[in-house]
C-alpha cells in the first residue's frame, strides 16, 4: 500500500490576477509591516514605473530598495542585498522580478535571522550532499521577517522554501532550505508579466512544465500532486503558445501563472524530481545557462533516459500535453521547439569540456538520487548529457 504525506507551506496566501501595487499594500497592512524593503530586478527598476507605483501605494512605508541581484543568485549580492535591509530596520522584504530575485530574498530573510554579514559565512548554512546522496542539513534560525513576492517569471521558486545561492569563486551552486524561507505571501498579476523578456518568460515556462512532468514521473509520486500536475500541463500547454502568439493576451498569461503554482504541488507532497532538475542546478552555477533553458535542453533527454522504468507514468504526461499514445520526450521537445527555445546544449553555451565536470558536480545534487532510473555515477550524467549534447 502505497504511503505519503502533504505539509502544507508556510504561505498562507496567493493572490492572483488583481493590481500587483493594490495587492502589496492590502497585504502589507494585513500583516502589520511598516518598514517594506523592496528587491527588484534592475530592468524592472531602470527601464519601467513598477518601482514608483510600489513607493506611491506604500508611502512612508517603503523602506529602501535593492535592484541588483544578478542571475543564478550570487552569494555576494545576497549578502549586500542583507545588510542594506538590516539597516534599513525591514519588517519585511517584498521581492519583485525572476527566479534570481525570488530566490535572493529567501536568502536574505535567512541572512537576516542568522546575522549572516559576509559572502564567507553562508558556508555554515547550506544543505550539504555527498555523491551517494547523504544530506547534511545545518541548524538555522527560523526566520521571523518574512518575505512577499510578485512574480515575473514561470519558474516557480516562490511556492518553496528552498534557494539556490550561487559562489561565484569556485563556480558551484549550493542548496539553502528552511521552512520559513517560503514566502508568506505571492501575488501573481498577469499584466506586470508583459515586461518580461519573451525569451524567458516562455523558456521559464518550460521550468514550470519539468516541476510538472518530473513530479508525475516521480519514483514517489502522489495521488494529489499528480491531479495538479496534469492540471498544470493542461494550463501550461495552451497558454505558452497563446502568449507568444500574443503577447498582451492576459488570460494565456494567468493561465501560466496558474499553471506554474499547480506544478510546485508535489514538492509540497514530498515527491521527489529526477535528474532535469538535478543538472539543470549544475548548469546553471556552472555553466551560467538560465534556468528555463536548463529544463529546455535536459527534460526531454531525461525522459528518454528514463523511459525504461516509468513508461506508463510519461503517458500521461504526454496524454495531458494533448498528444496521447506518443512518446512524452517527443511530445514535450516538440513543445519547446513551438516556442523557439534551445534543444542541445550547445544550443545554450555549453562547451565540450565543461561535459565531465558538470557529470561531477551533478552528483552532489539532491535530485540526481532520486532520478526514477537509478543514477550511480558521473559516467551515467554523462550518458545524459552526451543525448543532449
């Protein structure tokens, strides 16, 4: 008999598809913060008004600003992004922009509750994982400033409460993880998403599809995330290629938004991913490929590496994708290449010599042990990697 369990996150609410600036604020007097200390992404900052329509509805409550936080989540911009909310006395970080940006808050309400003031100290707080796939987790303080997000992109790390913090001196990216870390809060507007790149907004898209596939394929897969995975294909499946047919189509747009909260259900469920997420995290601290673009290049080569042990679990991805009886990694790849996404990689950058390093670092992933084919060795990352290469 099969056994499992759901924990709910530590967000206790979503709003979608109202004003992101009337949305912060309702929520910003719900939870009783004064001192709202914004990071945003610098092209949200520079080049559009989101930042003047955040400090015109928050008044005097708006805190200070951060807007550099660069891709894959630097250490070193966390920790600048701490201590100027530190001294900023915040009572709570709202976040604004892509996956970087979200993940740089969780990192910031970590740093904030562990007196975290320097890029070296974050050693003593990420997930530790050895190549048989042994974790060590370290205590950390629960943090107690919590953190809002809006969303700008499909790659789902707000309805977490892991982050990925990338050294940029040694070139590697580490797991941070607290319960608390989850944002309290996550508003999804449809409409602040058209100033979004459209490259990344559909390649992030495709991140949101693997949270799905990978969780149906899952070796410990739920009952309930499985409903929401399907449901999240379905949304996702039709809404990509209608905002990229249209851009300024908010319905194809909320169904992405909604489609991206339904494929993070089974991490909620405890249900384990495989190996598209666990080399798309080396990847990117690696190799500097951008997170939609990692699931773009691996998903469909990991399903087909994957097709001898989980066969009837692709079908129904394939079936929920529109395409039943076809081979899920053809009917997802065929997906990714409608949206003019990159296929191989080095279609993305990747060099021929990067190949066997990459291998390693993949085995200290959490989700390379839990791939639903067993994954032994570096050589068996590098049999996947040469099928996308």
């Amino acid at each position: 008999m099969r056994t499992g369990e759901y924990i709910y996150p530590e967000t206790n609410r979503v709003l979608f598809g109202d004003p992101f600036a009337n949305a912060a604020l309702r929520e910003a007097d719900r939870l009783g913060a004064h001192r709202v200390f914004v990071i945003s992404s610098g092209t949200l900052s520079r080049t559009t008004d989101v930042i003047d329509q955040l400090r015109a509805v928050l008044g005097n409550r708006f805190a200070g600003l951060r807007d550099q936080m660069a891709a894959h989540t630097p250490r070193t911009d966390v920790v600048e992004a701490a201590n100027a909310a530190r001294d900023a006395g915040a009572d709570l970080i709202l976040t604004i922009g892509g996956g970087s940006v979200t993940d740089g808050g969780k990192m910031v309400v970590l740093c904030l509750a562990n007196g975290v003031s320097d890029p070296a100290m974050l050693d003593n707080f990420r997930t530790k994982i050895a190549t048989d796939g042994s974790q060590v987790q370290p205590d950390i303080a629960a943090p107690t400033v919590r953190m809002m997000t809006i969303p700008t992109t499909l790659s789902a790390g707000e309805f977490n409460f892991s982050a990925g913090c990338s050294d940029t001196e040694r070139g590697v990216k580490h797991m941070y993880r607290h319960r608390m870390m989850a944002p309290i809060s996550i508003i999804l507007d449809p409409a602040i998403t058209i100033h979004t790149p459209q490259w990344l907004w559909l390649s992030t898209g495709i991140r949101a599809v693997d949270h799905a596939v990978e969780d149906l394929c899952s070796r410990h897969a739920q009952p309930f995330a499985d409903g929401a995975s399907i449901q999240a294909l379905k949304l996702l499946g039709r809404g990509l290629p209608a905002s990229r047919a249209n851009p300024q189509d908010l319905d194809a747009r909320l169904d992405c938004l909604t489609g991206c909260w339904l494929s993070m259900t089974g991490s909620a469920a405890g249900v384990t991913k495989g190996a598209s997420h666990g080399i798309g995290h080396v990847l990117g601290g690696t190799a500097h490929v951008p997170h939609g673009h990692t699931s773009c290049v691996m998903l469909p080569n990991v399903l087909r590496y994957n097709h001898s042990v989980n066969a009837d679990q692709q079908a129904m991805v394939a079936d929920a994708l529109g395409r039943p009886g076809e081979a899920a990694a053809t009917v997802v790849g065929d997906l990714i290449s409608s949206l003019d996404q990159p296929r191989t990689l080095r279609d993305v950058g990747v060099t021929e010599d990067q190949l066997d390093t990459i291998a390693s670092h993949a085995m200290h992933d959490r989700w390379v042990h839990t791939n639903p084919r067993k994954i032994s060795s570096a050589s068996d990352i590098r049999d996947i990697l040469d099928l996308a290469w």
